[in-house]
C-alpha cells in the first residue's frame, strides 16, 4: 500500500450487513473507488450525504457539501476531468436543476454518476415518474445509460456497475433510485475487494503532441487524462472538433454527436442488462423496473399457482430501452403487462418495441404506494376476462 | 524577414486564432495582461487550470494553451471548487463576466468568497451582456439604456468588490484596463495570493455598452469614460457616497490571510484553524 491511498479493507466492508438503501449505494461508490463527492440536502436521498461525509475521510477523499444542485453536479464534472471517480446523489427536484449538468457531462465526455431517488413531488412517498426525465432531461442530442435498481444489494451492486460504464464509455450513468429501496433496510452482502470488477478510464499513452483529445472511433471515446498532467485539453460543451477547438462547422458537430451517441448504442451487450423469471414458456409477459419488480414477481408467482403461464422481464437497465429482450417476449407472449409507479410513461416504450405483434396492457398507478401483488394478478385477470 | 512575434503568442492554444473578440474589447485585452502576469510570475502551464463559463470573457481560457473548461453560465466556481479540491496542485483561475459572476452566478459567488476557496477570479466587468447582445446586467450603472433598457436602468448595479469582501474574500481589488500595468500588477498578486482572490477589471465593450449607454462605439472613448469614472482608493478617501456614486474605485480592498477551503468536512482530529 502507498501513502495515501486507502486501504481496500476501509473502501470495501466485505462481509454480510443489513444495510439502509442509501447506504448501500454509498458502499457501492466507495468499493468503485469513488473519492469525490458532492451533495444538496434533500429528502429521501440525505443519508446518501451524510454516509459519504462520515466515510470519505476514511479512505482519503472528499466530500463537499454546496450551495444547491447545480453546485454539485459541476463540482463533480469538474473532479472528474481533474482525474476523481465522482458521484453526486439528490432527489427529483434537485434532479431537476442537474440536468444542465448532465448535458455537460454527455457533451465533453465526462465519466460521473448521478443518484436520483425518486420521490412524489416534494412528498416522500414512492414513485417512478423520472423515468422519462432520465432519459430526456438535458438538453441536445444524446443516449443515456439509466440503471434502476430494485433492492439494497443492488443499489450496491449497480452503483459499482455505474462507475464501471461511466469510466469505461466517459458518460454520465444515472443510478434511478426510489424512495422504497433508498429506505428500506435489507440484507446486503459486500464481497471481497478483488472480487469486485473495477474498470478505470483509459488515459493517453502518447505524449501530448501525439494525441488528439477527441479523436476516436466513430463508436467509441478517446482516452482521457487529468487536469494538470500536461495534455492541456479544452473541455467545452459547445460543438467541438478532435483537437477540442470549438469553431462552428455542421459536419464536425454531426461528427461528435453521432460519435457520442454511437458510442453507447454499439455497446448494447455490455450496458443492458435485464433478468428473466419465469419466462421460457411464457405467453403472459410482465415488463418491470426498480422496485416494481418486486410485486411483479409475486404476481408472476401467484399467476403460476393459479395455472397461468406468466413471467416477469426485469430491466435494470432501463435506458437505452432492453429492446432486444423486450421485442423477444413481445413475439413470444400473447399480452404484456407494463407495470410501473407512474401515469404510464415507460409503458409508451414497451407499445413501441412491441410494433403490434401482441396486445400491451398497462398497469400503471402513481398514488405513492408500491403496487400491491394481488392488484397486479387482478389485471393479468382481468386481461383474461373475456378469453 | 519573417514578421516579428509576439513573445507571449507561445502561451495562446495552438490553432485557436483569430480570437472572436471585437475590436476594442476589453476581454481580448486581459488576455493580454492575464499572459503577461503569468509570464513575469513564470506560472507552470501545464498546472493551470482555466475555468470560463459562458459569454465573451468566458472564452478567454478557450485561447489560453492550458487544461480548460468551458461553456456553463455562471458555475464557474462550482468547477473550480470540484477541480480544486480533487487537486489541490492544480493553479485554478477564473475568467467571468459580469453576467456570469454575478447575475446568474451570484450564489457560487458569495459562497466560494465565504469558504476561501483558493482560487483566482478575474472578473472582466464590461458592465453589460455582451455577446447576448447588449441587455441590462446587475453591474450596469444606474439610468444607462441597454437593450433590455431602452428608456434607462432603474437598478443599482452591484459594487462586486464590496460585495466579495463583505463575504469573505481574502484578496479583493479593482482596476481597468486603461491602466494595463496597474493590472498586470494586481493580476500577479491575485495569483500569488493561496486563498480567494478576486480581481475585478472594468473593461470596455464598445460594441454594445459603448454605443447603447454612452453614445459611442468607438473604443477609445469607451476606455476613456472608463477612465474618466474611475478613481483611486486614495481619492476617494472622506468622499461621500453622493459623490461616489457611479464611479469605479480602483485598488485593493483586502489583501488578508485565513486558512483556505479543503472540503466539505473537517477531517477526524484536525483543530479549526489547523488548516
């Protein structure tokens, strides 16, 4: 061990802990190697904050909190580039206010993560309504790489899974978190440290004069050194060319912005992830993210009791749409049932990939409550009804 | 023969010129000086950290052949703080506007003043928007028409020094560019300054401030009013606010010590003041 650099036993508490959401995702950065962090205070995300504060100066990095949102997402950019995995975590309104941040991030290729725990209009009560915010909330072209955890152990497992993409494709990676799984306390098992994968940005290995900072492959990104190591590099949002110039030129911004879009869109194996649970034989399909996925579950389980073939696709990764998987059960199942905590947004999505071949049914309510299993079933059946 | 050049042209970013400036713009001219104080104070290049947000001051980093970033109105500070205190190596200075300081970013402002974050902010005061076209700023002088002033701002304008030092700024001055060593001079005193230090420079933008607020586009005579509304910490000494009002005072206001920000938390055992 070196001077300074923490010991893998402070970042990573192995072992088996019944743990708060909020702190799971906090374990989660550190055991990615987060070291900056800066926060907002807002309800139900503060103890994301307050977590990092006690814990960073264990294992020598910083916490910082601002002024408000905006302070903190740019902090974090700007740490990024200065050579920090950074992370900053708030709520749906303070999400708001970081979407200018995000499109910073999107538009100079700045690897960070961004924690939004979902909540119900300045009320603390579980919603999915994001969803669509997410993926659509900065401004300019771009994909974005939204991952919805559905437990503690996987605000843990895909915090760690955010700083490895966003490292690895320099983008921002949204962790959409909800009030039920950022409050609940669950099991959570942290493994060892050298059975966590940790992936770290690429960094130039040409002399400065040899390397141009946003050359790259028309679907991939370019290295990316740190402030202050010589590469002296202008990091702007506005439409800039391989060397970084920023003089307006309709095919050189075409260029980058196919490039940046590409770069996450090529690389669909490796950022989608989804999970299949009772779908071999499948003719009724549920389609869930986050938290939903657990009444879906049971749902699927009470349906399989009752002599239905249904099954439950669960996308952790809801941005880019798992269109592969969920086009597959659409010419696979004759319904699918799209269920989710909010007025029905992503359900728009499922009727999309699914072009017709099967009938999609939504089940969608956005009172606050996680769905109920037993109002799930009651849809399945009544979607039946007239069969 | 080949043409004579510029001894300081080696610190501009390679291929970034002709810069985007008007002519007379007061934002091209402490570019200047910026590279002359970096010069004579030998700064490591390839430690400086340039931070601009958005508007004609902001591009200033975006010529300067150092690590930069660009692009965002008005957090500017914000990026600072983030790049600051992952490495504190770095020498991070700031090229706002007016607009940009402290309009939009009035808030970063004040809070980074309080903290002592150790930074360098050159603020280029041209006492207008200038590459929006000329609208009203928080540092327009009363009664001036702009364009989104046409009949004459009813506000009081900011007085940016007063309100840095009032927060807690630990290195607060004020200078034109009519007097471009007194600038360069407090530049090298800003940037050696370990803590916040802020510079204010009133320029001239004569493309919009000039001919919207004082009748003229011609850049000498922007400077020149300038000139003629600016006066020493010494002359204004025992003169009343009356008298002062719509002048520009030039000098440092504080030039202090207090332990610099490293964070948002103190760490286990460390004392206040320990820093």
């Amino acid at each position: 061990m070196t001077t300074g650099t923490p010991s893998a036993s402070r970042r990573v508490r192995t072992g088996t802990h019944f743990m708060l959401g909020n702190h799971a995702v906090v374990e989660g950065a550190l055991a990615a190697g987060c070291s900056f962090f800066a926060g907002y205070p807002i309800t139900p995300a503060n103890e994301i904050s307050e977590h990092m504060a006690a814990r960073m100066p264990e294992v020598g990095g910083t916490f910082l909190q601002g002024e408000d949102e905006l302070f903190s997402v740019y902090a974090v950019t700007a740490a990024s580039l200065a050579g920090a995995k950074a992370m900053t975590a708030t709520a749906s309104a303070g999400y708001n206010y970081m979407q200018e941040g995000i499109e910073y991030a999107v538009s100079a290729e700045v690897p960070c993560v961004i924690v939004d725990v979902q909540r119900c209009r300045g009320e603390n009560y579980a919603t999915q309504a994001d969803i669509m915010q997410a993926r659509w909330g900065a401004a300019g072209d771009h994909e974005m790489v939204v991952l919805a955890p559905s437990s503690v152990q996987e605000l843990f497992d895909e915090t760690i899974r955010a700083f490895n993409l966003a490292e690895k494709y320099r983008i921002p990676v949204i962790v959409l978190s909800e009030t039920t799984i950022a409050l609940m306390r669950e099991n959570l098992v942290i493994p060892e440290p050298d059975q966590i994968e940790i992936v770290q940005r690429a960094r130039p290995t040409q002399p400065r004069d040899q390397f141009v900072p946003f050359a790259a492959p028309p679907d991939g990104c370019p290295p990316l050194p740190a402030f202050g190591e010589g590469y002296r590099i202008l990091h702007s949002i506005n439409p800039h060319d391989e060397r970084g110039g920023i003089r307006w030129n309709p095919d050189v911004f075409d260029r980058l912005y196919q490039r940046i879009t590409r770069k996450v869109l090529a690389h669909y194996e490796d950022i989608v992830k989804t999970e299949a649970f009772y779908l071999d034989d499948a003719e009724l399909g549920l389609v869930a993210y986050g938290s939903e996925t657990r009444p879906a579950l049971e749902a699927v389980e009470q349906a399989r009791a009752r002599g239905l073939r249904a099954g439950l696709l669960k996308l952790k990764t809801v941005w880019p749409v798992p269109e592969r998987e969920i086009g597959a059960l659409a010419a696979q199942c004759r319904v699918l049932f799209a269920v989710e905590m909010n007025i029905g947004k992503y359900a728009g999505e499922i009727e999309r990939v699914a072009g017709g071949r099967c009938e999609v049914v939504r089940v969608t309510k956005n009172r606050g409550l996680v769905h109920a299993p037993g109002e799930i079933l009651a849809a399945i059946e009544k979607s039946l009804g007239g069969r | 023969m080949s043409e004579p050049k510029n001894p300081l042209r080696k610190y501009l970013r390679p291929g970034s010129l002709p810069h985007f400036f008007c002519s007379g713009c007061g934002a091209a001219q402490v570019l200047n000086l910026f590279t002359q104080a970096a010069d004579e104070l030998q700064l490591d290049w390839d430690r400086l950290l340039g931070i601009g947000g958005v508007g004609c001051a902001a591009r200033i980093p975006v010529y300067l052949d150092i690590d930069a970033m660009h692009g965002i109105h008005g957090r500017t500070l914000a990026w600072a703080t983030g790049a600051k205190l992952a490495n504190p190596e770095l020498k991070v200075v700031i090229f706002a506007g007016d607009g940009d300081a402290a309009a939009i970013g009035g808030n970063h402002l004040i809070q980074a003043a309080r903290r002592n974050l150790d930074v360098t902010m050159i603020v280029v005061n041209n006492l207008t928007f200038g590459m929006t076209g000329g609208q009203v700023a928080p540092t327009t002088p009363q009664r001036s028409r702009s364009t989104t002033t046409p009949y004459g701002n009813p506000e009081e304008p900011f007085d940016l020094c007063r309100l840095v030092a009032a927060a807690g700024g630990t290195f607060v001055a004020r200078t034109n560019t009519y007097r471009p060593r007194a600038a360069v001079s407090l530049l090298k005193k800003a940037l050696q300054h370990e803590g916040f230090a802020f510079v204010e420079i009133v320029t001239p933008c004569p493309t919009y401030f000039g001919r919207k607020a004082i009748g003229s586009g011609d850049p000498v005579r922007v400077l020149q009013w300038i000139e003629d509304h600016s006066l020493t910490l010494k002359q204004a000494e025992g003169q009343d606010a009356e008298h002062l009002a719509g002048k520009f005072v030039l000098g440092t206001f504080v030039d202090t010590r207090k332990p610099v920000y490293r964070g948002g938390s103190l760490i286990p055992a460390q004392e206040v003041g320990d820093a």
